[in-house]
C-alpha cells in the first residue's frame, strides 16, 4: 500500500468539519456496514472532507472495500459497489490504478456484473488515457464475457499506449477470429507479420494464420457440402466431385497442404489435424 501515514489518517479523520465522514470510516456503531454507508459522502463533498488529504483518504476506504468485500456473509454487500468505487475512492484521487482493477474484479467475479466492471474501468481509461493496464484488463473483462470485438478495442487501444507489452497486438488481432471474422483476423495476421514487434509474436501469429487457413477451408467445404446437398438430395462422394460441380474451386486442403478429411457417410468433413466440422447434414 503507498503513501499513507497512520498519524496522517487519524488527523484527517478527527479533522474538524469531518465528523460525518469520521463516524463513517469507524463503522457507525451499532448499525449494519450496508446502513453504514448511506452516511458515505459523495463527489465534491467528500473531497472536502479530505482537507487536502484526498489520496491519504482514498488509501483508508480502499484498505476498508477490501475487508468489507471479503465478508462472504453479507449477501447485500454489493448494493453500494458502484458509489464506493465510483462516487468515493476515484473521486478523491482519479489515477489511482489499483482501485479500478480490483473494484472491477469484484464488480465481474463477485457480483456479477461485467457492465458495472467496464464502466469503473472506462472511468479509469478516461481520466487515464495512456493507462494500457486498465484497458489490457478491460479486455479480459470483455473476453471472458465473450464481447470478442470489444475485447478487441481495449486491447488495440491498450498496444498504442507507452510501455505496453508486445503481446496486446496479437491479442487484439486475435479476437477477430473469435469472433468468427476469419478473412479479416487473416488479413490482420499478415499485417503483424510483416513487420512482427518481436519474434515471439511473429511465432505465435504465424501458427494462428495456418490454423485460419485450415478453418477457412473446414468452413468453405462444408458450405460446399450443404449446396452439393440441397441440389442434388445427396452427399457428395468424394470431395473431388464438389470442385467438377463448381462448388469449389480447386480440392480443399490444410494449411499443411494435406488433404481434409472427409466421411461420405456421415458427410462431415475434418482438418487434417482431426477437428470435426459437420458438412451437408
């Protein structure tokens, strides 16, 4: 923890005019935390309750938000989640990195709330634009809520930031093939590849452009299947006769330039690597 001296901390708390926020951080004796906090100050006020101490303040409701979301028996812990982290601790000292990812962790795991998560960590990219840290979370936010192209935002937005790690731009390029845009992750790929921010990036990117290639040709060959299918009321029985129907092009292969896998019988096809994807049926 930074920057806070308990002498400081008890001035700031017995300071005068500070009464009420005082009888907040001891815990309103005899109520309940949750009651507690209908007496926590909000924006300008509470600033004014800091006299000038807003970070050392800031430091004191942080240590509390940790302990108060620790207690597993309170199941209403999380009603006032967004004023503490929002209307209080940010509000007194806005670049205080920390309280916007574990504020956002407890918002996404504990209370289950990946919208409140996002916009406590937008707060935070918006009073800290270059922040790559908040919005490389923000995207594994989105990620983990399967938002791929948000996911993706965050971390493009993330890579352009001072200090930021080679890994966000693969990451960001990434999520467009999760997001099922295979010609586009495709094109991304080869972009990075052209000029790679280090080798393990460009070892990395290069693995998931052959994995592309392989499911762009899964994908158009099952396509194929499914016409093949619907004009002539059967599966096709090899996939050589798909490309004499003019349903392709040329015989579908791998990115390692082995054939894919085809089963006429139950009319699936599948990568050279095994990964079944169903054809015509």
């Amino acid at each position: 923890m930074r920057r806070w001296a308990p002498w400081l901390a008890v001035a700031v708390l017995l300071a005068a005019g500070i009464a009420q926020g005082r009888a907040w951080l001891e815990g309103h004796r005899g109520q309940s935390p949750r009651a507690s906090l209908l007496y926590l100050p909000q924006g300008p006020y509470l600033r004014a309750l800091a006299l000038g101490h807003e970070e050392t303040l800031a430091d004191l409701l942080y240590i509390w938000s940790i302990q108060y979301y620790s207690n597993y028996d309170d199941e209403a812990r999380f009603e006032y989640l967004r004023e503490i982290f929002e209307g209080a601790i940010t509000e007194l000292d806005p670049r205080y990195t920390e309280v916007y990812l574990i504020g956002a962790m407890i918002m996404s795991l504990e209370a289950r709330d990946t919208d409140m998560a996002l916009e406590l960590l937008d707060l935070g990219l918006e009073r800290m634009p270059d922040n790559w840290e908040i919005a490389y979370w923000a995207g594994w936010e989105a990620y983990n809520a399967r938002r791929f192209l948000q996911a993706r935002e965050y971390w493009s937005r993330a890579s352009h930031a001072p200090g930021a790690p080679p890994q966000l731009i693969r990451l960001a390029a990434r999520m467009l093939e999760m997001a099922g845009s295979l010609e586009d992750a495709l094109a991304e790929y080869q972009r990075i590849l052209d000029d790679p921010p280090d080798e393990k990036t460009a070892q990395v990117v290069s693995l998931w452009m052959q994995q592309t290639l392989t499911q762009i040709a899964v994908r158009d060959t099952r396509r194929a299947l499914l016409r093949f299918e619907q004009h002539y009321g059967r599966c096709a029985h090899t996939l050589t006769e798909l490309v004499h129907s003019g349903l392709l092009s040329q015989l579908p292969r791998g990115a390692s330039g082995r054939e894919l896998s085809f089963d006429p019988m139950a009319c699936t096809v599948d990568s050279p690597r095994g990964g079944v994807a169903e054809g015509g049926r």
